[in-house]
C-alpha cells in the first residue's frame, strides 16, 4: 500500500533469520523449528535444565494441576478468613478463631505442595521417569474431614 505524501515512513520490522541463518522475509510465517534457542532461560533452572523437552499437553497438564492445589490453598485461606470474620462479628468462642487459623496455614501448605509436586512431576517427565504417587491427597481429605467433624460437634455443642 503506497504511503501518503504527509505521513512519515513506517520503521521495517527486523529481519529474523531462520534455523540456518538466512533471512526469513516479513510476510512468511515462522515456525518452531526456525527458531532455535542458544540457551534455555527458563527458571527454575532445576527443573528446565534437567532432560529432553517433554510433550506440551502433558507439561500443561501438570501445570493445570498445579493450579489446582493452589486453588485449594486459596480456598482453604479464604474460609478461614471468613471463619475467623464470623466468629468477630458473631461473638463466638476462640475455638472458631482457631480452626480459622489452621485453615489458613493448610491453605499455604496446600499451595507449597503444589509447588513441589509440579516440579516433581516435570522433572519426572522431562527425565522419563514414573510420575511420584501422590502424597497429600488422603492428608488433605483427612483434614476436611476433621475440620467438618469438630465444627458439626461444635455447632451441636453451641445449640444445647
């Protein structure tokens, strides 16, 4: 498209070269393969500089569950804040304000779990090892389940 007489130049965008160098024009679409990285500057290192590149899907995978504890975490930090926001507003006992606080701090060993099991994981899988068996899961249902029960025997208790 011909530029008009009062408009400045447009800049080129840079040349990019492809995988052996030679230039590859603006218009051309590139690939993954052109591009080829001198270093992986990936962090952490630990993880990305360990083994071969394993399939997306599967590191996305491990991603998404990773998310997932740290979205329990977050959940659990969130109802012991609105635990411990009921138990001020309400005048309730110090039991609550407890319960609230362990609720909190298994909501940030929740999320520190999911950290470490995402690298577990993609080293695992960068390596070609066995995914490590979960470690956590019946710790976790376990400590629902208690939580659940010392608030149903509360709330029985707090009604008599």
């Amino acid at each position: 498209m011909p530029q008009r007489p009062d408009q400045p130049e447009q800049p080129r965008p840079p040349e990019r070269s492809g995988a052996l160098g030679e230039p590859v024009s603006a218009g051309e679409p590139v690939s993954a393969d052109d591009w080829v990285p001198t270093e992986d500057q990936r962090r952490p290192r630990a993880v990305y500089g360990v083994g071969d590149e394993p399939d997306a899907r599967f590191s996305l995978a491990n991603e998404r569950t990773a998310l997932a504890w740290v979205r329990t975490g977050l959940g659990l930090v969130a109802g012991g804040v609105a635990l411990t926001s009921l138990a001020t507003f309400a005048e309730l006992t110090v039991l609550l304000d407890v319960i609230a606080a362990v609720a909190c701090l298994a909501g940030a060993a929740v999320a520190g779990y999911g950290w470490r099991t995402w690298r577990r994981n993609e080293i695992a899988l960068r390596t070609g090892a066995p995914l490590p068996a979960p470690t956590a899961l019946p710790v976790l249902a376990g400590g629902v389940v208690l939580m659940a029960l010392v608030l149903a025997g509360y709330a029985v208790v707090s009604v008599v």
